[in-house]
C-alpha cells in the first residue's frame, strides 16, 4: 500500500458513527483545529452528534444497514462535503475491513488499523491462530474455517462442556452463547449465528472452553507507523451481563505490579505479530492464577476514558495523530500510571423487566457538572428521542480520584445525582451495583451480576413522611410556576392569609397500591402536613431542578419532575414515582396487559419457537424478536395451548401489536 494515502495530514474528518461515540470524536477533533463531518439516519436528524458538527449528511433511513452500516453512503458523504479522512468509532463498521480497505481505495485516511490487520486480528479465529504461532497463551478451543455442525459438535465435545459458542465478527456479547451440555449445543449454535448475522454480517463461529468463574482483563496498546508499540496499563472489565461490560476500571484491582508488567508485555507481543497501527485492545481471560488471550478489538473500546484518566492521555487525539504520520508522544517509560479510574455504561433499558430497551423522548436530562474528578460521555440531552434502531447506550459516567475506594464513592455520588425521565434507564441498578460490599472487596467474576440480580433489581422503597411532604410541595411549586404568569399577588402564595386558616387534602398512590393521605394547614401562621397522627412544621422554597424542603427543622434537598399527576423525586431515601390521585375523581384503573403476548418495542420477528396448538408450560419461548440489535424472546405468561400466531419471520412489528394469543388451561 502507498504510506502517503495511509497515514498523511488532513484537515476535514467523517466521523462514521453516531451517539456518544460521535460526539466524544467531534470534541476531540475540533479542539485540535480540524473540521468535523457527521453522518445521521432519518432517525437522527436532530441528534446531539449532528448538532456539534461543523457539516453533516443525511444516509438513509432508520435501519442501520440502510444508513450506518452503508459503505457506498458513507464514501458518498465524505466525498460530498471534502472530508479527507474518517474515523468509524466503535461498533458498526469499525472492525469491518472492507470498509477500511474502500476508505483506502476512496482516497481518504481511515484512522485505525489497515485492512490487512483487521483481517489478521479482528477475526476471532484468526487472531488465535496467529496467536498460538507467536507463543501467545489461549484458552483451549477451535478456531477452524469448517463451520458444519458436526465439525463444531465435535469440537465442542473434544474441548469438553461447558464451552462458549462465540461469532468470529464483532463483540459486545452478540453472537455469543453458553452451553452447558450437548442437548443445548445445536440450538445455542442457531440463535448465535442469526444474531452475527444480523449485527456483523458474518456468521462464522469458534468454540471455546468456558472458563468458570472467570475474570476480564484487557490492555490498551498504541502504534504508530514508526514502528513505535506501547501498551497503556490494563482495565478491569469482569462486571458483565449477557457478555456486555457495565461497569469497567483502571487499573486492574485483580493484578499485582507483576501480573500487570507480564499481561501488558503479551499484549504489546500480540499485537506486534501483526506490526499493528492504531489504536487496539488485547483482551483476556483470567481463571484466578493464569491469563489467556480470548481476542483483539482493532477498534477504540467503549471503556477507553478510564485509561485516559489514569495516564492522562487523550486516545483520540492519539490516534489522529497517528493517522497524521506521528511518531507517538511517548515512550514505554514515560508512561505514568496515575490513580484509578471506574466507568458506568448508562443505557435505556428497565432493569426491572429483563433489561427491556426503553424508547420515547427524553423529557428530563440531569447529569452532574463535570469536574472534582468526574467525567460524563453524553450522545443525548434533554429534548432527544431513543430509537430502537441502534444500540441503547445513553452516556457515559467516569470517576477517578487518587485511589479505588474514593473513585467508587465519586462514581455512586454521580449516578445518585442524576435524573433522566422520559425513559427508563439503568441508573439505579448501576448505584445498587456500586454499593455493593462483593464489588466493593473485588470479590467478582463475570456471572457475578447475574447472581446477584434479585439484589441489585429490588423494588424501589416505600415513599416515608419525608416522600408525601416532597409530593405535597411539588405540586405546590408547580400550581405555584403555572400562576406566575398572573399579577403579584400575596394569595398566590399557599402559606400566606391574612386571617384564619385553611386546609387542603392531597392522596397520592404507587403503582396499583392503596392511597396515601396527606393534610395541608395554612394561613395566618406556620404551615405544617398532617399524615396519619403526626403533624409536621413544613416550609418550602423552590430551586432549579426542585427545592429545598423544611420538615420539622431538617431540611432536605429534592429533586422533582411533575408531568400532570405523575411525580418523580429523589430524596436521600432515593427515587420515587408517585401518582397524585385526581382531587375531582373520575379515575381508571387501565389493564396492567401483562399477560398480553405483544412486542415490547418495534423489532423484527427473527424466530418462531411453537406451533399453533401446542400445550406450553408458564414460560415456555414462543418467539424471538430482534430489538436494538439484541434478540428478546417472548414467553408464555401462563400455562396453555398456544391459540394462534399472529406473524411470521421476518415481520417488522411495532410497539404493542400482538404477536401471539395464548388460551389458559383450565384450573
């Protein structure tokens, strides 16, 4: 290949991506004095990474294969708006080789690695193949080209079971099955190539031996076309769920100074096999005493902010500068290993119902300021919508202090200090998993969360006094924002009358549970709320975002969002939604529809697990949708014949449409 149109200077770069990723580049980029391009879907037209552009070109539609994942677009859009370069982010088709190579083909600067590397190390089997030949330790398994069933039962069987059934292409846990047993391999072979298939366009698998109880361990490694290779410590990335990191840091708190010399030594050897440029990630696999190589990402990693904390190195401008020609900064030595660093993957799902993705328009967006050692990665603001086209991953949060214990502390203190309404979002799982003493020891594997789960998804608590009386003064300060259009005027104010007293009764309710009762006394003298036989001094004064509440001398800082008769708050008890039941009645229970087999969110129907007239126990699968590039299977609510199916595969279903009738068995 020409050196001059691998790596040369440029001024206008493409960023191929969307989301958070897109925005962290953009930031980056500008700061640095280049010209940024961003690229969007139908379904992004007014998304927070095409605002901070400088220029941006419209793909296609909503469907990433139509828009994102479009080789020919995206050349297009470069070509359209002068861009001399782009650089792919993560995910999407930043692995992908044939766009690395018609980035090449096209003329333009692809900051990353070649498509000759992509090849050689983004390909899972490959990579092993190349790193058994380098003396690089593997986990047992197969890594082969033949892809039949009986070559892969075969192989699963020789490795011996449990094995992990694992895509070749990609990451993310997409494509990647646990089986436990023989009986379970041919199905988990099935459902793992369809989902490959349709986030990587390649469905070859490999078959490695599961490693019970294990530990994630990857280091963050740089080369420049110099010749220059260094490794930037390691990350710690062992809470998992469904093989998806969530909550990640640096460094390892597993590892000890030699432990971490060896595994960045293997990782900076791994990726010399291949003379690797760019920026990359070696990931491994620890069983407690040895380290095994599991794959390379050729890629940024979504984690890569807690290695910038830690070393004080901005990965971006990194491998920008790379791709200008650069010889890299800095040598092996005058890296600095500097505190530590723990990062929370913020996501619209429901933690509550099987992290079901949560779609619709952000109306409430309150993340902390940056500073005092916290940093946010956003690709949303208030006023955005979630779409269920692409991955749900809101931002996000990076603490770092001087030491572990106080990087946790600043991590859990920004999350509790956070409020995104509209959706439904993982943040209160991501606290409860903070504060919890097994993570606080690093007593962890990845199946910890999973383990764990009923803990860290408990129902939100009882609203207390401390609730109602928050409750009562946020309706207050809301009738109080409606009125201030109106002329000054001393009534307007609820504690104040110029003689006698009055009394207001307010009842709220959670969920489908009993009304709770709360009495307002105002007037000529001190307001106070009366609950039950407990009456109570109360004061309020309204502040951005919520107000300071008085209850009997102790004052309390609340956060609040009233949408009609729908209240969100945050006290120091946690978050809480309550309902202000209607003063003037007329309210309706609605239908809960929770035995109603209906598509969650849009999707496509990619599987049909029964037939009409089959008896099916409570639980039983009937079909899988894809949804947000995740496949979620719908199961049977009660014990029954399934009565009909209403769709076939390859269905594009909305939100809410039935997809399947079950008839309940008699009693």
């Amino acid at each position: 290949m020409d050196r001059s149109k691998l790596y040369r200077r440029f001024r206008t770069l493409l960023i191929a991506n969307r989301g958070e990723i897109a925005c962290r580049v953009i930031r980056t980029a500008r700061a640095m004095g280049l010209r940024t391009v961003a690229v969007y879907s139908e379904a992004d037209r007014d998304a927070m990474h095409v605002a901070l552009a400088d220029e941006a070109v419209l793909l296609g539609p909503a469907r990433a294969r139509d828009s994102y994942l479009n080789v020919e677009r995206l050349i297009g859009a470069a070509r359209k708006t002068g861009a001399e370069a782009v650089h792919p982010g993560y995910g999407f088709l930043s692995e992908n080789a044939e766009f690395a190579q018609a980035c090449y083909d096209a003329g333009l600067v692809f900051v990353g690695p070649t498509a000759g590397m992509m090849n050689a190390m983004g390909s899972k089997s490959g990579s092993k193949a190349l790193m058994e030949k380098a003396g690089v330790p593997l986990v047992p398994g197969y890594h082969g080209e033949a892809q039949d069933d009986a070559t892969l039962a075969k192989a699963a069987d020789k490795v011996g079971f449990p094995i992990l059934v694992k895509a070749s292409a990609g990451g993310g846990g997409r494509g990647m099955r646990i089986v436990r047993s023989a009986d379970e391999l041919a199905a988990a072979i099935v459902s793992a190539k369809r989902e490959a298939k349709a986030a990587f366009g390649d469905d070859r698998m490999l078959i490695e031996k599961y490693v019970d109880n294990p530990r994630h361990i990857e280091v963050q490694i740089v080369g420049d076309s110099h010749g220059n290779l260094l490794s930037l410590f390691e990350r710690e990335c062992t809470l998992q769920r469904r093989h998806q990191k969530v909550i990640e840091e640096a460094p390892s708190p597993t590892l000890n100074a030699a432990q971490r010399e060896t595994v960045c030594a293997a990782a900076r050897k791994a990726a010399g096999a291949v003379n690797y440029v760019g920026a990359g990630t070696i990931e491994f696999v620890s069983d407690g005493k040895d380290v095994f190589f599991i794959e390379m990402n050729t890629r940024l990693q979504v984690e890569h902010p807690v290695t910038e904390l830690i070393t004080g190195i901005d990965l971006v401008e990194w491998q920008l500068r790379v791709a200008f020609g650069e010889p890299l900064p800095l040598k092996q030595d005058e890296i600095r290993l500097n505190g530590h660093a723990v990062e929370a993957r913020v996501y619209a799902e429901n933690p509550t119902k099987n992290f079901m993705p949560s779609v619709g328009r952000i109306s409430t967006w309150r993340l902390p300021a940056e500073g005092g050692g916290l940093r946010i990665d956003a690709g949303y603001r208030e006023g955005d919508s979630v779409s269920p086209y692409y991955d749900a991953m809101l931002a996000k949060m990076i603490a770092w202090a001087p030491t572990r214990d106080v990087a946790i502390e600043r991590l859990n203190r920004g999350l509790e200090e956070s409020d995104v309404r509209g959706i439904v979002t993982n943040i209160p799982f991501l606290s409860a998993l903070m504060t919890h003493p097994k993570v606080r020891t690093n007593a962890i594997d990845t199946g910890f969360i999973e383990r764990e789960l009923a803990v860290l998804t408990q129902a939100a608590p009882v609203p207390g006094e401390l609730e109602l009386c928050a409750a009562v003064a946020a309706v207050i300060n809301d009738e109080q924002r409606a009125a201030q259009s109106e002329a000054n005027s001393p009534w307007q104010t609820f504690g104040w009358q110029p003689v006698g007293r009055r009394q207001r009764s307010f009842a709220f309710r959670v969920g489908h549970g009993p009304e709770q009762k709360v009495v307002l006394n105002y007037g000529s003298g001190p307001s106070t709320l009366v609950i039950g036989e407990r009456e109570l001094a109360f004061a309020t004064v309204a502040k951005d975002g919520g107000f300071d509440l008085t209850l009997d001398g102790v004052k309390s800082s609340v956060a609040a969002v009233i949408t009609g008769h729908e209240l969100y708050l945050r006290t120091r008890n946690g978050r809480f939604d309550l309902h202000w039941v209607d003063p003037f009645g007329g309210e309706t229970e609605e239908q809960t529809g929770e035995d109603k087999i209906a598509a969650p969110l849009p999707g496509t129907v990619v599987a049909v697990l029964a037939e009409e007239g089959a008896k099916l126990d409570k639980g039983a699968p009937i079909l899988t949708l894809e949804v947000m590039k995740m496949e979620q299977t719908l199961r049977a609510p009660y014990a029954g014949v399934l009565k009909s199916i209403k769709c076939k595969v390859g269905d594009i279903v909305q939100e809410g449409v039935e997809l399947a009738v079950v008839e309940p068995s008699e009693e």
